[in-house]
C-alpha cells in the first residue's frame, strides 16, 4: 500500500481474514439492503432526498454528490482494488477527466506511450492547452522513466499491460521512483481488473477503470472509477465529482454491480480462452506476431508473473500483409467487429482506425500500432468455436489474396 508522503494516508480498508476476493465480488460490501432485506441492491431512481429536519441529512441529499446505489458500487470497486476509497463516474474518461484536475497547470506527467487513444486525447488536445505537459514513453523500460522525469514531474501514468502492445510496466519500481519524488503513480487497471492485479498493493496511488470493460462485462453499460486510499486526494476528486458532475447514474451503477457479481468466473475463463486463441494465433501462417504477455518469450513475462495474477483477456497481433484486414474484417462471423473489450461477446478492433485513431500516426508507428494490427478481446463463448471463426475469416483472406493475385 502506497505510503504517500504528500498526505496522511493509512491502511487499506479491505477487511483482512475474513472472506476471500471471489466472495467479495459477489455479494460487495453489503450481503442485502438493510430496510428491506432485497439481496439485489435497489436502484434508488431518485435525483434528490427528503431531510428529515432542518440542518439534517439521511446521508443522502442530492444524487450528483451521492446516491445509495452508486455508493454502495463505490465501496465495492475500493473493497477489491484494496483501497479506502472508491469513485464512480459516468465512464472511464469522466474518471481519467476528473482526476487530471487534482494536478496544478504546470505539471509534467509522464504517460505510457501506448494507452488507451482517448486518454491521450483528452491530455494532449486539452490538457496540453491548459498548461500541462506530457511525455508519452515506453514505460515498461524504467530507465525511460528514470529519464523522462523532470522537477515538475507530479505523476506517472501507466497502463499495463500496455493497449495495445500488451508491454508490462514494473508497478513497484515506478511507484517508489516517483513518491520519493513527492509524486504520484497512476495505474489504469481495465485490462487485468483488480482480479488479476492490485496496483494499490503494489505501491500506486489511485488506480483508473473504464467500467464499461470487464467490471461491468457485458457491453451493455458505460462506467469509470477511481479507487485510491488517501483521505485527502479522496476529499479533493469528490469535490470535482460533485461540481463537473459526471457521477455515475443510478441505473448503469446496478448494471456495474450485478456484472462484478460473476468477475471472479468470467477472468478465469476470459483468461483460459485468451491463452488457447494466443497459442492458436502463433501456429498461423498469415500471423506474423502475437503479442500476450502469458506467452513465456514475452519479454516481461517474469515481471507479469510477479505483479498480476493472470495474463488477461486481451491478445493483439500482426498479420502478414495489410490487405488481409479488411478481409478478416468481413469474414468473421461470431467474433464481432466492434470497438470495446472486457464482455463476455469476443470482439475484433483494428486499432488503427478505432480505439488510437486519435494518437498521430509516427507516434502510433513508433509504439507499434501499424496497420497490420488487430486487436481481440476473447469473450466468454466456447473456444472451440471461437477458434473456427477464426480459421474460416483467415481461408478467406488468403483466398481472397491469392484471388486478387490473379
Ligand atoms: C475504454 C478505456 C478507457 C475509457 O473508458 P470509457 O468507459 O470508454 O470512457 C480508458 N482506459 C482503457 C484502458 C480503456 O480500455
């Protein structure tokens, strides 16, 4: 747990002994509701709160600043990210949005250079104009950290595994690289959900969610969190919660809550078919590269082992030849075409022109994201089945290309 010397933080609140992750997951933090004993918690549909008297509040009084439904979420995402505190927003860049204004204009962060392409969007298209300055690196090499570093360096913001290129970065290392720098780290956990890895046990200070991915697990809601354990960083991102208003609404709150009810069950099997469609991947001709941090030559598969528990449900990998993607593209017939990750349906994204269509074309190049690159979030589905969609989309690119060739 991180011991930030900026504030009086203490211990994580997750209470010790007394039941494992898979239950919490499951039931969150209450076993029913209290008033009527429903097991589900009731969505409170309800925009603002009676007061019983004159300078008294039942704990809720407007639901931007905090509503019962989303609260009890809340607790939830801190319980399992072994946090004190936890933060829902309306997705996971309402999140990414609210937390960069805990930084003064002026400050330098440094960013893993292969990230989600709208979270470079939101920093280097706004943020950049406000004052702030970024440098995007490989930050799975800690000596381009040790080297991006300046005075006014206030956080660093990785994801790992990186989106797309699957690169670990070291959580422990850049955590007390930059606290004794009086910074903070920052660790966006959608790939691997606090099931696979605890960024805050490791030494970060807030960690980011687009619960829109696995948390939620079913593409049918958007949703972002922040979980943290600093009392004062906690006081500072409710207040900006409470004035931008991107708080979570009620509904998609209950939608978040049910689909962690079966995280546990869904990572283990997103997890299993990942690694049989990654092994597959390699044996195929037209598969130039497959990029899976649970492959044993990745090249920080020690460091994955060490800080995750699971290599995850996301593969990446390179086709031969570029022409192969608009075939493979229109051929696939389970696996969808889609943008998005992290539900139980298995979907196909072409990064280039979708999730880091927004990142400029050298720096996508330089992190690898070229125009051979495909993305798969494995779903849930047989991986059987899985596997020969695959194989049928890829007889028809080569078909195709050998068609083409004539
Ligand atoms: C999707 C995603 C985001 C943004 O989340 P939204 O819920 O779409 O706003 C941020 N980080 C990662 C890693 C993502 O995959």
């Amino acid at each position: 747990m991180s011991d930030d010397s900026n504030c009086a933080c203490t211990a994580p609140a997750y209470p010790e002994g007394k039941f494992n992750p898979a239950t919490y997951t499951v039931h969150g933090t209450s076993l029913f509701e209290p008033v009527t004993g429903a097991i589900s918690t009731p969505i409170f549909q309800s925009s603002t709160f009676r007061h019983p008297g004159l300078g008294q509040s039942t704990g809720f009084d407007y639901s931007r600043v905090t509503n019962p439904t989303r609260l009890e979420l809340e607790k939830t995402v801190a319980l399992l990210e072994k946090g004190k505190y936890g933060l829902a927003f309306s997705s996971g860049m309402g999140a990414v949005s609210a937390l960069i204004k805990i930084f003064r204009p002026g400050s330098h962060i440094i960013v893993s250079e292969d990230l989600y392409g709208g979270t470079y969007r939101l920093f280097q298209e706004y943020y950049a104009k406000y004052g702030f300055s970024f440098s995007w690196i490989d930050t799975s090499d800690f000596a381009a950290v040790r080297a991006a570093a300046r005075p006014e360096t206030a956080a660093i913001f990785i994801e790992t595994p990186s989106n797309p290129m699957m690169k670990v970065t070291d959580i422990a290392r850049c955590a007390e690289f930059i606290r004794k720098r009086g910074g903070k780290l920052i660790v966006d956990n959608t790939f691997l959900t606090p099931w696979f890895q605890n960024p805050l046990e490791l030494g970060a200070d807030i960690v980011v969610h687009s619960g829109t991915k696995y948390l939620a697990g079913h593409n049918d809601t958007l949703s972002g969190f922040l979980a943290l354990s600093c009392a004062e960083t906690e006081a500072e991102l409710r207040n900006i919660q409470k004035s931008e208003g991107a708080s979570l609404a009620p509904f998609d709150a209950w939608l978040t809550l049910r689909g962690i009810k079966t995280l546990a069950v869904r990572m283990e099997r997103h997890g299993q078919n990942a690694r049989k469609i990654a092994e597959w991947l390699r044996t195929q001709d037209i598969v130039e590269k497959v990029f899976y941090p649970g492959f044993e030559d990745h090249p920080q598969y020690e460091l994955s082992g060490k800080q995750a528990r699971g290599a995850g449900g996301m593969i990446s990998f390179y086709l031969r030849k570029s022409g192969y993607v608009p075939v493979l593209l229109r051929s696939i017939k389970l696996i969808l075409f889609a943008e998005s990750l992290g539900g139980v349906e298995s979907l196909l994204t072409y990064p280039l022109a979708q999730t880091h269509a927004a990142i400029p074309g050298e720096m996508r190049l330089s992190a690898g994201v070229n125009d051979r690159l495909m993305r798969l979030s494995a779903g849930i589905e047989d991986p059987g089945d899985l596997i020969s969609d695959l194989e049928q989309a890829f007889a028809a690119c080569t078909g195709a290309a050998g068609h083409r060739g004539k």
